[in-house]
C-alpha cells in the first residue's frame, strides 16, 4: 500500500519545468525515420528487385536480421537529451536563494493585562522567558518578533539571531505601544503577510492571556486566506490561583474561549507550565506545522534531468571507438 500510495504521489506530481523543449521530439522522430532509411544497406536493391523476390535473394549471417544498429543508439540518446532539456521534475527544494527552510513568528500580547502576577514574575516577563526558551529549542527556524495592543507593529523581522529577539523582546511593555486594545487579528494578518512574503513554510505562535470573541471570526477568515497555523501559548492561571497583592487586575485563564481561537486559525493551544514541558510541547506543533506547510515562493521544483545526462552520456559512449557513427547521406 505504501509503494501504491507514493506511486500515485508521484504521478501526481510529475510534471515538466520546460515542457516547450518536448517539441523536438518530432523534428527528432523525423531525424530517426531518416537515419533508418538510409542506414539500410539493402536500400538500392529495394528499387531495383521486388521485396518478396529480394527475400530469397539474400544471404544472411547468423542473427543479422535482428542486429542491434547504432541508429539505435542515437534516438535513444535524442531522448534522453530531449526529456533532460524538457526539466521532468516531481518534487520540491528549497530556493537557493532562501537562507533557511522555515521560518517562525512570535506574536505576543503587550497590554497592561499581561503585567498580571498571577504566574510569576509577571505573564509578560514569563512570556519573554518562555520565548528565550523556544529560540534555544528552534534555532534552526528564522524567528521574527511582533507585538501588538490596540494596534499590531513589527518588532524585528525574520532573523537567524534569536539574541536579538531576547533583547527587544525584554524591552516590551505596555507602555511602549501606542493604542490601547486588544487586536491580535492585526497582528496574526502582519504575521502572515510577512512569512508570505519570505516565500518559505512557517508558523505563528501567538503568546497572549485571552482572545475576544469578537476577534474570532477575522482570525478565521485570514487562516482561510493565508492557511498558516497559529499556535498559542497561553499566558494565564487558572481560576483557582489567587494573585498577589498589588497584581494588575485581570481575568483568569478561559481556556475555551482559547481553544476556539486556535480552532479558527487552524492551530493548537498549550497552556504555560513551571518548567519547559509547554515550550517542548509548542516546538513539536510548530514542527509538524512548517513540515505540512504547502510549498511557498521560497521553494521552488528541482529539476531531475541532470540525471539523464549520466544515462545520456553512457548511450554516446559508443560513438566514440572506432567506426561508431551514424552517417546521414
């Protein structure tokens, strides 16, 4: 079932890069048809003796009639030669113009709510903590960094240095941004808008304590246009746990209303922990994501016809001792 299934993987996929170049094959086919009429020794008898009494008129070595003839030879090489320029491809690689394979953005909550003490030090300083801990667990992913509130902003774009991320990322705080509010959309629509303009598979983790309801249906309706996955980490307590004094009022963790944001954006919810197990958690989903990713502008059909040439060269091999060719008249 295996074999069956990549096999139709494969015809499904087959395809040509420059199937232009598949013309020749009948300039080529004529070429043949040519060769093989004037490769026949036997073709001035043919106009002078009729073919039933030329039969009986000849007289043939052993397996001569059905001698392998270097015309032979070099129609397969046209086709091979043909098929390589043509570009058969049926699989993807990356662009080599494209630094990484994947590439991830991190998109966190900025709002005064964040700067609740119900999960220490704070849920925005544990989110700082928590994205330090991702970038050390994906360092093979470009990371790019977006904060929003009443308004979403680009941070950093993608970058390989997930020190930088660290640092601008530990200089966040509610202050900094310019509109109160709560807009994740925003944010999840520039998120998106950047990994597509990267042109190479990724994911979105969006760090935050809650998502309005209200927020739901643009969050669906951007998955839809985009099919990126959004991940989130939830960076709230549960209800049972009691702030400390002078904590910033904020609700308690819904872990409802959460999951049915990620529904809408295609993706999973992980809820924080004391220890790394949540971060451990999101890696692997961010992973499974970027690998079922469809492919981007970053990726582009490699091209399998170089390996004809090997097959190619070995078809011309005998052209090259003596008395190997094919003369046309």
């Amino acid at each position: 079932m295996d074999f069956l299934a990549s096999l139709d993987q494969f015809l499904e996929q087959f395809h040509f890069l420059r199937p232009a170049w598949l013309l020749l094959l009948i300039p080529a086919a004529f070429l043949m048809w040519s060769v093989y009429q004037r490769s026949d020794s036997l073709r001035a008898w043919k106009k002078v003796i009729s073919p039933h009494l030329l039969e009986h008129l000849l007289v043939r070595e052993g397996g001569e009639e059905g001698r392998w003839r270097p015309v032979y030879l070099l129609g397969l090489g046209w086709l091979a030669g043909i098929l390589a320029l043509a570009g058969p491809s049926w699989q993807m690689q990356a662009s080599p113009f494209s630094e990484d394979q994947a590439a991830m953005f991190i998109v966190i909550k900025v709002t005064p709510e964040m700067l609740a003490q119900d999960i220490q030090p704070s849920r925005l300083q544990r989110s700082v903590l928590k994205i330090h801990d991702l970038l050390a667990l994906k360092k093979d992913v470009r990371t790019g960094l977006i904060a929003y509130a009443g308004s979403a902003h680009l941070v950093m774009p993608l970058t390989s240095d997930p020190g930088i991320i660290n640092t601008f990322a530990a200089a966040l705080e509610p202050g900094v941004m310019p509109l109160e509010g709560d807009r994740p959309a925003e944010a999840i629509a520039l998120a998106s808008r950047r990994l597509k303009e990267a042109g190479v598979p990724g994911s979105i983790v969006l760090i935050t304590d809650t998502v309005d309801a209200s927020q739901q249906a643009e969050l669906a309706n951007i998955h839809k246009q985009e099919a990126i996955e959004v991940h989130i980490l939830a960076m709230a307590a549960e209800p049972d746990v009691i702030p400390p004094p002078g904590s910033y009022p904020a609700p308690a963790l819904d872990i409802g209303s959460l999951r049915d944001a990620a529904r809408a954006m295609g993706g999973t919810v992980t809820t924080v922990t004391a220890n790394r197990s949540d971060v451990e958690n999101l890696a692997a989903r961010i992973e499974r994501s970027i690998s079922h990713a469809p492919a981007q502008e970053g990726q582009q059909w490699r091209d399998e016809g170089y390996y004809l040439l090997v097959l190619l060269a070995l078809i011309m091999l005998p052209f090259f001792r003596h008395g190997g060719s094919v003369a046309i008249e």
